[in-house]
C-alpha cells in the first residue's frame, strides 16, 4: 500500500510505503521525491514509519515524525529544508 502527500506547489511528493508488520500494525517508510523527474531526495529505512506530516505554504520545508519499528526507542523530527532538487537535513 502506498500514501502519497504533495508538496502545495506540486513539485515534491513524500511517499509512504506501507506495509504490515503484524495484524494491524502498519509500518509507513518515507520516500521524498521530485514529481517531475522522480529523483529521490530522501529516503527512510524499511523499518522507519513516518507520521504528522507537515507541508509549509511555500513546499520549501517539510516535516515529519519518524519513528524505528518496533518502537523500543524514542522517535524524533526530521525536518527537510528544499531547494530545487536538493534537499537538506536540519
């Protein structure tokens, strides 16, 4: 299964991969990419699930929270700052 969240000025798409770990427990990898050429600019890994997702009105920033099946540990914000096709962790 797959989400889909773009940008405001449809430039970037932050994918999620969704897949089910156990009986309904979903685990959602994050993927973003250029929509117009698909570059990937980021990617999480398999057993990262993203969450609370947030555009900013220009699509220069986004922000999500990330958090590394199965849970053990603490997740954290991962903040992306975008340029074009780059994009930067804060």
């Amino acid at each position: 299964m797959e989400e889909r969240y773009p940008s405001p000025d449809g430039r970037y798409v932050l994918r999620l991969g969704c897949y089910e770990m156990k009986m309904s427990h979903w685990v959602c990898w994050p993927q973003l990419i250029v929509a117009e050429s698909g570059r990937v600019l980021y990617e999480g890994g398999d057993m990262e699930d993203a969450g609370s997702i947030t555009w900013s009105e220009d699509s220069r920033t986004l922000r999500f929270f990330l958090r590394t099946y199965p849970g053990r540990e603490p997740g954290r914000w991962v903040t992306l700052q975008l340029d074009g096709e780059e994009a930067t962790v804060l």
